[in-house]
C-alpha cells in the first residue's frame, strides 16, 4: 500500500481499506503461489526425478498458469492418497484428477478436461503368433480366443473388459509388459498409447512393441480436470479464469503440442 495514498484518511478508514485490500488474491503474502500435489508413482503422468515433480501433469498446469501472470505454480510429488488428502485439508491448492463426486466434495473443477487418457488402445508384441488376429479386430467378440493380460484388482478393467476373455494378471503394469513381451503368456493388455510406449522403453521392450487404436473399448475416454480447494477463499474465481484460459486458442495449441511429445 501506498503510504502517501493513506495521507488524510481517518484511522478508521485507513484499516479498513488496508484490510480490503490485503483480502484480494495476489496482494497477502504467498496468496499468488499456488501448490499443486501430483503423484509420485505415475510416469509418464507425474514422478519425482532429482527431488523435482516431472511429467505431463506438472507440465499442463504450469502451462495454463503462463496464461495466469497473477498466479505462479509450485508442483510436489507424494503418494497419491496423500495428494487427496492435501488439496481436501487445504495444505495443497489443487491438482489434476478425475472429477469425482467425492472429489468434488472438496474441491472446484474446471468446466472442461485438460488431459483425457485414452484407454482405447490395444498392446502386443510385433511376434505374436495372433498379431493378425489383433490388427483385424472390430470388436472384443473378434478376440474371443486370445487372452489379454490384466492389472489385478483393476476396477477399470473388470468392468470393461468382457468377462468371456481369458485373463492373465500382473501386479502391476511393468509385471504386465514382462508378462506380455518377455513370458509371452498373454495376447494383448488394453492400455493407453503413451503409458505402453514409456513402460516399453524403460524395460528394454521398446522395439517389439505395436500400439493400435481402437473404438470398440467401452468407457475409454477418462477426462482429467484441473481441481482446486475449496479451502482456498478464492477458489471459483481461479477455477473461471483457468476455463477462460482453456478457451484460448494459443493455449488449446500449445497444450496439444506438449502432449503429443508425451505420445
């Protein structure tokens, strides 16, 4: 605040201008940096690398927040229920995540999605005996005699995937890969484009891997909004200026861009 501004005003007055004030985001101290919580354990998605949240996630937020100039942006990376638990105590400011009604419990959403992972992808290896099989399926009944390789305790899963298809579980998706690729013990795992590629690589599998995208995958699309807490006093406020910015058409550009380099 201006002192000279203040020269003249009653007291009175002087406090309760400079309380006004010191209430509008970005004017209190450390109201304009905003801390969003990520995974730790889901590259290519959001992962600590040299103690810093890398990925995708951190990425598209930071990217609309360059649209925000009011605002900057902090990313920490923690387990995922404690990223949950941050935003729903208000010790983190937002995230990127799945709108669900209990979610929504406890924080605000963006209108329209910044991310959608597409799970309407079938992964196999380029050996498969049944590749042909794969490539010229136009629905799950036309891979009725294959087995597809599965996470166990996938929810997802269990209710998109026929319960007619031979299923081999993995514990978790780079069990899955080994499963796949190296133990041959499945035809297929139904995955999106940009988590096979990345597992694929990590894992030396990079060469053999075949990605085809299909539309006969029920409930593939998962929109992925941005999330702020409703602790946080100005939280509608932030949420219409970050739909503002996702109408934007450089914006909409450059977010393509940048997850395209994820795929």
């Amino acid at each position: 605040m201006n002192r000279h501004l203040l020269n003249g005003l009653a007291a009175p007055l002087q406090i309760a201008l400079l309380i006004a004030v010191l209430a509008l985001p970005g004017v209190s101290q450390g109201s304009t940096k905003l801390t969003f919580a990520f995974s730790e354990a889901s590259a290519p998605y959001s992962s600590l690398r040299d103690e810093k949240a890398v990925g995708l996630f951190p990425d598209l937020v930071q990217l609309a927040f360059t649209f925000i100039p009011d605002y900057t942006t902090a990313s920490v990376v923690v387990p995922w229920a404690r990223a949950q638990y941050n935003v729903r105590h208000g010790s983190s400011d937002g995230f990127l995540t799945y709108p669900s009604e209990k979610r929504q419990e406890y924080a605000v959403f963006s209108a329209e999605p910044l991310f959608t992972q597409d799970f309407g992808h079938l992964v196999y290896s380029a050996d498969n005996p049944n590749r042909d099989v794969i490539e010229s399926a136009t629905s799950f009944a036309d891979l009725a005699s294959l087995t597809v390789i599965v996470e166990n305790g996938s929810k997802w899963e269990e209710s998109n995937i026929p319960g007619y298809l031979a299923r081999v579980p993995g514990q978790h998706v780079d069990a899955m890969m080994h499963l796949l690729m190296l133990r041959e013990a499945g035809d297929f795992l139904v995955q999106p484009a940009e988590d096979a590629r990345l597992i694929a690589q990590q894992l030396g599998y990079a060469q053999k891997l075949k990605i085809r995208k299909v539309d006969f995958i029920p409930n593939s699309l998962i929109p992925f909004h941005i999330g702020v807490s409703r602790k946080l006093p100005y939280a509608r406020e932030l949420i219409n200026q970050i739909d503002a910015v996702m109408q934007s058409p450089e914006f909409q550009s450059q977010s393509s861009t940048l997850i395209e380099g994820y795929r």
